[in-house]
C-alpha cells in the first residue's frame, strides 16, 4: 500500500525480482505447455510489451497461436459463430459459443488469448475470457489454505464476490511482500462495506507529513472530481460550488467552456506523460493550484524542484493490488487516492470510461482525440478492471456521479464490453 515515493531501495529491489520472477514463471509456463517456440515467443511478447512495440506484440502471438492446435480450434470456430451471421442482440448467443472453447483452455492460453483480443480484437471476447480468469483465479484461491499470489484476491474484488473475498481475507499469507499489500485490501474492504473509519486507519499508517496536510484540506470536504469526457451538461456553477475541485492533467484552457465543467481547479492529478513529455505546457497551469499530485517519487522531485512555492506529493497508487498489469486511468488513480483522506462526499463528472463517442472534451488534450488514438489508450490501460473499480465505488455509494457519468456506471459488464466494441472495436493497438 505504500507510495513508491516512501519505499526504500531494498524494497523496491524485491518488487522488480518479484516483477522478474512473474515474467520468468509465465515464459516457464508457456514452455512446459507450447515448448521451446511458445517459451521464446512468450518472452518476446514481454518485451515487446513493455517496449510497446504493437506490431512485433501481435507477430509473436500470432506465431505461437499458430502452433498450438488449442489456440487454432478457438478462432477456428469463433469465425464460424461470426459467419453464421446471428446478431447479439442478448448476450447468450456470443457468451453460449464462447464458453465451451474458452472451458478447453489451460489457464496460460486463456490468458494469452485475452491479451490478444484485448490489443487486437474484439472487446467482447476479451471480456468473457478475462471474467473466466478471474473464477480461475478464485477458484485456485479458495481452496488453498495460505495467500500464495495477489490474483485471488484482486479477482474476487472486481467481480464483487464479497463473501469469497472476507475469506480469502482470513488466510495467511506466504511472503512479507503479500501480506504488506493485503492491508490495501482489508482497507477497500472495510470502505465497501461503509466502515470508513477502519479503512482510514489502516490506509494513515502509510501517511507523511505531506499527507496529513493533504488530510487537512480534505477531510469533511465536498469534493469535486472532474474528468476529461465531453458534455453537454451544464455543470460548470455545481462544480465551483464544492469545498474543492479537483481535475486530472489539468492544463490552461482544458476546463472550457466553463458553464459545463466549471472555472475552478483547486487540486490536479498528473500522469508521467503529462509531467516529462508535456512540462512547458503542464507548468503553466500549476500556477494557482493548491496541489500538484504526481503519479511517481521522480515525477513529484521534478516539480517540488522546478515549482518550489506548490504543495506537492505523490498519489497513493491502487493499481497494484487491483488492475494487475496495467496501467490505471487518471480518474481512477485520483479516486483511489482522494477516498483515503475522509472527504465527506466524492462527486465525478464528466467521465464516461471510455464508453462514449468523445471520450476527451475538446480542450482537454493539445493533441489528436481521434478515435484510433483513444482506442490505443483504451487498450493500454485495460478498462474493465476499472470500470469495475468504479462502479462498485458507485454502487456503493461511496462516490456519485452527473447523469453522464452514472449512465455508464449502471450498466453491467457484459454491455460495457459491447459499448466499447461498437465505440472502438475497428481499431487496435497497432
């Protein structure tokens, strides 16, 4: 739970040998099941991942999808269910074909056929493969009598399974590293289950100096959370009325209009990209703000250097506890953040999770919004994991939400999946 801005060289040491023997096992696992190619592709495709390098991803999945017969039968007959030309209109016909291919598959086969569909298909299939690795994972979970990974726990929480998660929560765990981080889950646990005094006094342990005048600001407040969607709702004098306004990769001139989205900005969320690569930009609207809240220890000593006048710290970042691999949007690092410093009411507009056909508002970004370019960000950033997150913040009522952001959050994951596929299902990662 801790920030990466408070762990010390020898435990960040150990996170990347745990990173690096994650890797090892999952090359391991493709070479016991694929052989020496399947091995080699795996760890090409690790490579080129963490190179994002789309192109060469997609040529060394393709080249071990092509030699296992597993992997062929599946798209095999997933063509023959899309040439049968049966529309979706529910969600058994796509769902009643895919179960009984995605039954015949070991778990390290699901998992790469998620990855692929993920970056280069359909976000349909990505999402029945992916809710079929999450039971895995709570299955395997629940009948052990010791935590020996973090996948049982992150996947009870996203599909919202409350009374596997109170159970798993009562093992023991196998390593230091584990338990350290099962503190983060018995505090979201405690949050989604309305004891916010026990989530607040097991996520303040972790708190600095910097954090407790965070608190201060915070704590009782009304908070506004504003996200980077395009709206045609007039929330803009709402907004300003809250204690505070907070909004991510804030820039000069990315509120506008103002009678949608408010002229007030009291706290801004910043992600690395927006830190390193857009600094000229960026500094200019730090200016006025009471916080900069950066998203790493290097991006928070960058701007303490540079702006010495403005408060600043990193975010709490709940993103490796629950989205595995990927990288958590702004909304989502901002909410996982905000939520520990006792705010009496959280309120997101403007977000709409990707689900939208102008997921950035015009002014938001100085650069292209177009759809291939959202659709990138889309599949790097893994949505259904924190659409999850959300909504279970949101029926919770731990957070509310403007019309346009609750009309996301209502539906269920499955129609979320066909949003997305009918939004930016023509695009990929490459």
């Amino acid at each position: 739970m801790n920030k990466i801005l408070h762990l010390p060289f020898s435990v960040r040491l150990i996170n990347k040998a745990v990173r690096l023997s994650a890797e090892t096992k999952s090359i391991l696992a493709f070479g016991c099941f694929e052989g020496f190619l399947g091995a080699y592709h795996a760890k090409e495709e690790i490579k080129a991942l963490r190179m994002a390098n789309w192109a060469s991803l997609r040529k060394h999945y393709l080249c071990r999808f092509d030699k296992n017969k597993r992997y062929k039968d599946f798209f095999l007959n997933l063509t023959d269910f899309v040439n049968t030309g049966t529309e979706e209109k529910k969600t058994s016909p796509l769902k009643n074909a895919l179960n009984p291919l995605i039954r015949k598959l070991s778990y390290s086969e699901c998992w790469s056929l998620y990855e692929y569909f993920r970056y280069f298909g359909d976000f349909r299939i990505a999402y029945y493969l992916r809710k079929s690795l999450l039971k895995r994972s709570i299955d395997k979970q629940m009948t052990s009598k010791f935590i020996f990974s973090l996948d049982g726990i992150n996947a009870a929480f996203e599909l919202g399974f409350t009374d596997e998660i109170s159970e798993i929560l009562t093992k023991k765990a196998l390593s230091p590293f584990i338990s350290s981080k099962l503190d983060e889950a018995n505090a979201y646990f405690a949050l989604l289950n309305g004891d916010k005094d026990k989530a607040y006094k097991i996520w303040s342990k972790t708190f600095d100096k910097n954090d407790h005048k965070y608190l201060d600001m915070l704590k009782g407040s009304d908070v506004a959370v504003v996200g980077p969607a395009a709206s045609d709702l007039d929330s803009g004098k709402e907004i300003d009325q809250s204690d505070c306004v907070i909004r991510t990769n804030y820039r000069v001139g990315s509120n506008q209009p103002y009678e949608m989205f408010g002229k007030r900005t009291d706290v801004a969320y910043y992600n690395q990209y927006r830190i390193n690569q857009k600094w000229d930009e960026t500094s200019r609207a730090l200016n006025g703000l009471e916080w900069v809240i950066a998203k790493s220890q290097k991006d928070e000593l960058k701007v303490r250097k540079l702006k010495k006048q403005i408060n600043v710290r990193s975010s709490f970042v709940p993103h490796t506890n629950f989205f595995q691999t990927s990288a958590p949007m702004g909304i989502i690092v901002a909410l996982g953040d905000i939520l520990r410093f006792q705010p009496s009411n959280v309120k997101v507009y403007s977000t709409s999770f990707y689900c939208s056909k102008q997921t950035y508002s015009q002014n938001y970004k100085s650069t292209d919004t177009g759809r291939a370019l959202v659709s990138s960000d889309l599949r790097i950033h893994e949505p259904f994991s924190q659409f999850a997150y959300a909504k279970h913040l949101f029926d919770r009522n731990i957070i509310s939400a403007d019309s346009l952001t609750s009309d996301v959050l209502k539906i269920e994951g499955h129609k979320y999946s066909r949003s997305l596929q009918s939004l930016y299902g023509r695009y990929t990662a490459v």
